[in-house]
C-alpha cells in the first residue's frame, strides 16, 4: 500500500472554516478521483516549541504507485490551487510519500 501524507499546519483564526471545507469539500473532491482506495484524517497533538496554529495530517491509501502518480500528475494541480485560492497563506503544507511494509 502506498500512502500519501500531507501534513498541514493552519492558522487559528481559519481553522473551523478549513476543517469544515476539508470534510466537506477537499476529501471528497481527492476520492472522487478515484486513486486511493481510502484515507484518514488527523490532528497532531504535538507541538514544536516556536509552532503555532494547529497542525493536522490526512493519509491518502492507494494500492498502487501508478494510482499515486496519476494523481500527482493529472488532479493534484488544481486541487491545490483550490486551496491556495481559498485560504492564501493562511496556511503550510508539506507531503510525504511512504510505503506500507508487509
């Protein structure tokens, strides 16, 4: 299993509004793609000394690298200039590419 993480730390004063967006609008727009088989989303608890905002992370599961690639290449795109047109700076988003080891 390939799992795409994207850990995201959001500005407080945004919070609520990008928490309902995501559940409402971003996380069923990437599965409607139809490349990951499912996901889970997260809210991190720990904190760096200097962070602020909240910081959450969702887990994109797709069975194949095909699947995560076709995704990187024909949808991520504008479904990230979703975001940055929603919520500007207000927010960071770093993403990582892991494997699932039997």
């Amino acid at each position: 299993m390939i799992i795409y993480n994207v850990t995201i730390n959001v500005e407080d004063e945004i919070a609520t509004d990008w928490l309902q967006w995501m559940k409402e609008t971003h996380l069923p727009d990437v599965m409607k793609t139809g490349m990951f088989e499912y996901y889970k989303f997260l809210k991190l608890h720990t904190r760096q000394e200097d962070e602020v905002g909240q910081t959450f992370a969702v887990q994109y599961y797709a069975s194949h690298m095909d699947n995560y690639e076709k995704y990187v290449n024909e949808y991520a795109p504008a479904l990230k200039a979703d975001s940055f047109n929603r919520w500007g700076n207000k927010f960071i988003a770093f993403r990582t590419l892991l494997e699932e080891l039997d």
